[in-house]
C-alpha cells in the first residue's frame, strides 16, 4: 500500500490523535494555532487542548491580504502568490509554536488549517441566479504539509458549499459534538469579524441543532477604528464606542437591508458590511457628520441589534439561554452591555465555563472538523431548511 495510506489508516486506529487547529479570520489579527489531543469521535469525542497561542500578523501581511480580501477587483498574480505565501507562513508560525512548547513536529498527527478568507459569495448576496453558491480562503494546505512534514487538512468549507450549504457558518459540527450538555438548551456565541451562533438542544437531538450569521461582529468597527484613529486597530474594550451616543436613525438604516429579515440560517460577509455599506446609510439617514465616537457607539450597536434579531427571529421575543461567548468581540465590554439589553433574558459568559478557551474555540473546532474527517461519520444535522450537509470536511495533502 501506498505509505501515505499507509500512515492515513494507521492514524485512524489510534487511540488518540494529536491535531493542531489553525484558525485565521476576518479581523486579521493573526493566526490561532491551538494543539489539541482528542481520544474518540462523533458524540464521544474528548479533547484537551494542551497548548494555545496567537500569532499576531504584521502590518505587512495584513496589508498583502487587504490588497485582495473582501475586493471584487484583485491583481490575479497577487492572488496566486498570495496562497503559496500564506501557506508557507502559517507553516512557519506553526513551527515556531512547536518548538516553543518543545512538541517535535513528528509528534503531532495532522493540521486542521481553516485558512485565510478572502471572499464569501453565497448566492442569495452575488445575486446571480445562474452562479452557486461559493466562496474562497487561501493558505495553500500541500504548502503547509511539505514545510511541517505533517499531514494537513485544509479548505473546509468547499465540501460543505459543494453538498448544497453556503459555506458558512461551519461551528455547527463542532460546537454540537463538543458542547451539547443534556437537559440544556444553549446557544454558542461567537463574536468575529462576522457574529453568529450555534443552538444546541438540551434533548441532545441532533436535528433541532442549527447555526446562521447573525451579521457583522468586530469587521466594521475595527476598520472605521483604523479609518479614523491612523495605526490603531480595533476599539480597546470598546473605550471609544462608550463615549459615544447611538444615532437612531442611522441604525434604523443600517438595520433596513433584507439580510436581516431572512430566513435563518443565513450565511453573510464584509463583501456586504463594507465601509460603503456605512457610508450609504450615513446619507440616507443624514447622518454624515456623525462624530467618531458615536459612529463607533453606532456600529456597536448594529452588531448586538444583528445577533438580537436573529435570536428573537428564531425563537421568539422572550425565550432564555445560556449564551456562551467566544470570539474577539467577548473582550469589549461595550458590545456585550449592548447584547445583555438586546437579550435581557439571556444569561451571558464564555466557553471558558465549558472547558475551552474562548481566544481557542474557532481553532479547536477546525481540529474537531479533522478529527472527525479522520476518525468519524458524516452525520445530518438540523431538518428542513436548517438542514446542513452531512459530508466530511477538508481535503488532505499528504506531507511526501
């Protein structure tokens, strides 16, 4: 038999699997790289997460990756340089990981790699009735295995977009394996550059789980953070956006476009909650000269009004749930006063209650994603319309 095959069916006997997740997402703030040990699979799995770090992205690969990120025009040589690029230096912040936890790379099993996105394209927002649904991260995965010398498993959601789904939200698998507790009904949080949640239900019953975007999480106030306070990133525990006031009518604006009166789950990205975005609804609702602090205050509570609507529009006005957070936007204060008034029946905290690292969640359920692609089933989750496809996810690159 083939080694690689070989090596492939041998890890899928073992007892216990180390994986390491990578999770890059739209805020590019850098690289979650979280080392994870599972034993089992499907409903059974176990997972320690030995080691956690974020590599932190210099202004010179941020400004490579917006040069194409979320663009309808882009330079194609760029593009292509840029998935070799990437893959080679997510290699390298791996191995430096490694050994700075003194973990040799032969010791670890296989590289769950999330990627870099670039664009999200689902259908229902290009608009084109004659195109699919689609979308695209880069980070070459044969790139990352040749480097490390260990298996890769990569570009996730282009299974889950060729089955039927959108490509997006993909916490669904993970968050149900890992987080379902019986006789609780939860919802799993997750604050990005684009915010949305998982529920999971008490029952255990895998078809009432679902996930959707809620839409924007951290994507448009950390860039009119940087459009309005030159070299400063993202809104430090929500400082600026708390000397601000809401403008009403702004909001009322923001929250007019249909996405937020569809059917959940539904899938979103900054290719629609853009800077021109705000911009347009500044002149419809004369709002131009709105002060930075209020169009921070603003944009802060358009996240919370997103995830608010979504959740009523799911289950109702009054409904209670443990919200467990995770994601950047946990850390600013002022987003998550906002969603406490938005959802005042809701009981707020992070994953750190459930035993995983909120900073660690998005990189973990990638390793989830593997273990499973490695070890598991494909299992249906959700019915109906809230249906995902039950297929495994990320294609492998055999090191050699």
């Amino acid at each position: 038999m083939n080694t690689n095959l070989t090596r492939l069916f041998t890890l899928a006997q073992q007892p216990a699997r180390r994986i390491i997740g990578l999770m890059s997402g739209t805020s590019l703030d850098g690289l979650d790289v979280a080392l994870c040990r599972f034993s089992g699979h499907g409903p059974a799995t176990q997972v320690v997460v030995e080691h956690f770090a974020t590599v932190p992205y210099s202004e010179t690969v941020r400004h490579e990756i917006r040069r194409i990120f979320a663009q309808t025009t882009v330079e194609l040589q760029h593009l292509t340089l840029l998935h070799a690029w990437l893959g080679t230096l997510h290699a390298d912040m791996v191995l430096d990981c490694l050994a700075r936890w003194q973990v040799p790379p032969g010791e670890v099993d296989a590289i769950a790699s999330h990627g870099q996105t670039m664009f999200h394209a689902p259908r229902h927002q290009h608009g084109l009735s004659n195109w699919p649904n689609a979308t695209l991260q880069l980070g070459d995965g044969d790139h990352l295995a040749v480097r490390t010398g260990i298996l890769t498993l990569s570009d996730f959601r282009q299974k889950h977009v060729a089955a039927g789904g959108q490509g997006a939200p993909l916490a669904v698998y993970g968050d149900y394996l890992v987080f379902s507790q019986p006789g609780e009904d939860r919802l799993l949080l997750n604050l990005g550059g684009i915010a949305n949640f998982t529920y999971l239900a008490g029952s255990l019953d895998a078809s009432q789980v679902f996930s959707t975007d809620t839409g924007p999480g951290n994507t448009l106030l950390d860039a009119f953070v940087r459009e309005l306070y030159p070299g400063t990133q993202y809104d430090e525990n929500g400082a600026l956006a708390a000397q601000g006031r809401v403008h009403e009518a702004l909001l009322a604006a923001l929250l007019a476009h249909p996405f937020f009166a569809a059917d959940i789950p539904k899938t979103t990205g900054p290719e629609l909650f853009s800077s021109a975005y705000v911009r347009a609804a500044q002149h419809v609702s004369g709002s131009t000269g709105l002060s930075p602090t209020d169009l921070l205050a603003t944009l802060t509570a358009f996240s919370a009004a997103g995830v608010g609507r979504a959740v009523r529009q799911a289950f109702g006005p009054e409904r209670s749930f443990p919200v467990y957070a995770s994601g950047g936007g946990m850390h600013n204060p002022t987003l998550m006063a906002a969603l406490s008034r938005e959802l005042p029946h809701c009981r707020f905290s992070t994953t750190a209650a459930l035993g995983i690292a909120p900073d660690a969640k998005e990189a973990v359920l990638f390793a989830i994603l593997a273990n499973e692609t490695l070890m598991g089933e494909a299992r249906p989750l959700g019915h109906g319309a809230q249906a995902v496809p039950a297929v495994a996810l990320g294609k492998i690159s055999f090191p050699g």
